[in-house]
C-alpha cells in the first residue's frame, strides 16, 4: 500500500512538470508583434492603364498591409491620423475581441490611438475603417487582411501549401463622395483585386501585367477577403475544383471538393487548390456572380513548369 502511494506521487509529480511544460511553452511561443498603420489620404492608381482614385488608405496601399500572426499573440496596434488629413478614421479587426467604444473609437487628424489584443482564433480576418460613414470609408479603400495561422501548425488534415496569394476583392466607385449610392448599392462601375480591375488578368486587360504562378501538381492556397460594400463572392476557379475551403480560415472548419464557395460580406476564407501534376494548366479565379467577374474580378493562377521559385512566398503573398 505504502509503495502504491508512492508511485502515485511521482506519477503526479511527472505529470505536474509535463502539464508546467506546456503551459511554459505556449507561453514561450507566444510573441507581441507590433504593427503601425499611417493612415493616408492619397491618390492611388487603381487600373492597369494607371487611373487615379481619390483614396482613404492604410500606408498608402489598397488594400493595407497584410498582417500576419499565431493564434496566441499580442497584437500591439497603434494607428497614426497626421494632422494633414481632412477625415477621422479608425480601425477595426475582425480577429479582435475588444471594446467597440474604446479602442474601436475615431481618431481625429493629428491624434493616434494604440491598443492590444490577444489572437484567440486562427483564421483570415478583415480589417477596416469603422469611421462614420463606415460604407465610403471602407469604398475609398480603408481595408486590409489580418491572417492568424493556427498555433498546431500544419498536420494531414491541413497540409503545408506549396504556395499562398492574398486576394481582396472590392467595389469601385468612380464617385467618391457619394456615400448614399455606396450603401445603395448604385453607381459602382468595377471590381477591383487587390486594389486594380482585371489586376491579375491579361486575358482581359492587355496593360495586366501580373498573373498568380504555381508548379504543376502544387498546392495553392489562397487567402481570400471579400471587402466588398453589399455583396457576397461566389468563388469559383475556372478549369479546377477547390480541393479544401476552410471556412473562415479556421482548419477545423474544413470543406472538400467545393465547386463554387460562397463568401459573405466582411469575411475571409481559405482555399486550396491543386493543378494537375503531368502537364501545365491554367486557372480562372473568378467571381461568377457575371456583374462582378467582368467588370474586373477575375484571376488568372497560371501552373508551368519553371515558374518564378519567389511567388507565393514570404512577402510575394500579395502582389502589387
């Protein structure tokens, strides 16, 4: 009796140091990553033939910068309003768990707002300005991705991709101070991809000068934004089936074999595709709701052998 006692006391003794282990682990994998929007209020050039827009920015990009953390990390936030520009602006994550009176709050010109929030969800996330009115802020180009990678890492049921693209789709509105036909949903002319129409489609626009590249046989995986003011993406790749959606982002949400996946306002999801291995193939990212695809969302994956070994990785995730 005395020895059984005994053994029970070290094997909770072993398993208190494993359960201190992983706790001191987690702990120790966890990082804070600081992350700075300027916000800029600037023309910005949103056609391949180079057409200035009147635009409301983050770092002076459309979309902003992508930002990207492990589930589990601080984000330390601070937005910069200068003093030169005309508007209030804010920010709002759509990973965060915050205060929507607090830290969600406008900024005027001259003034900056700082705030933390802990990454509680894997997942592709937008964010965007929550100023007043919300619809032109957001039109003029205040949106952006923030992608939160699981803290499990990559495993059968989620495997590593080959490659990733960032891919934002959004309205464009000639008009810029017409706030009444952006929440009516009147008026716009284009779709816009990462900020250009027919971005990354030379088939339709001759000025295209980029396309996404793969490998024959590699996996893609694109992460996807729909920052458009009113209407959902009906995503579908010409020529291929997504072989895994991952709704919201979140690899325990898993769908396989989609042919078209349906993608609401303000949401990001995550999608992988595989060309076939034995011959080069082409795809057509496209939007098939038609009003949307040909008046600019369309994207041409283009999957040969030889491809530039850079694209799709690191900082070549969203290309501009």
């Amino acid at each position: 009796m005395h020895n059984k006692f005994k053994l029970t006391n070290k094997t909770a003794a072993v398993l208190f140091a494993v359960a201190n282990f992983v706790f001191v682990a987690q702990v120790a994998f966890a990082k804070e990553v600081k992350v700075k929007f300027e916000v800029k209020e600037t023309e910005v050039v949103i056609d391949n033939k180079g057409t200035q827009y009147s635009a409301w920015t983050y770092n002076g990009t459309i979309p902003g910068p992508v930002v990207r953390v492990t589930e589990g990390d601080v984000v330390d936030f601070e937005l910069v309003n200068p003093e030169s520009n005309q508007q209030s602006h804010s920010l709002d994550f759509h990973a965060a768990v915050v205060d929507v009176l607090n830290e969600l709050e406008d900024v005027r010109p001259g003034h900056s707002k700082h705030f933390t929030f802990k990454a509680k969800y894997p997942g592709v996330f937008i964010y965007h300005c929550g100023a007043a009115t919300m619809a032109q802020h957001i039109a003029r180009g205040m949106f952006g991705v923030i992608i939160v990678d699981p803290k499990e890492g990559y495993s059968n049921d989620f495997p590593k991709p080959d490659r990733e693209y960032v891919l934002v789709q959004s309205q464009y509105f000639p008009d810029a101070g017409d706030k009444d036909a952006m929440i009516e949903n009147r008026d716009w002319t284009a779709s816009l991809i990462n900020g250009k129409i027919f971005h990354y489609d030379p088939v339709h626009d001759e000025n295209a000068t980029l396309t996404l590249q793969s490998e024959p046989g590699e996996r893609v995986r694109i992460y996807f934004v729909n920052a458009n003011i009113n209407m959902p993406v009906a995503l579908h790749p010409i020529a291929g089936i997504w072989d895994r959606v991952y709704v919201n982002g979140n690899p325990k949400n898993v769908l396989y074999g989609v042919q078209t996946h349906n993608i609401a306002v303000a949401t990001g999801d995550m999608l992988d595709i595989v060309s076939p291995a034995d011959r080069p193939t082409n795809n057509a990212i496209v939007d098939h709701t038609m009003s949307a695809a040909m008046r600019g969302a369309i994207t041409l994956l283009m999957n040969a052998p030889g491809v530039d070994p850079t694209l799709g990785k690191g900082d070549k995730i969203l290309l501009r």
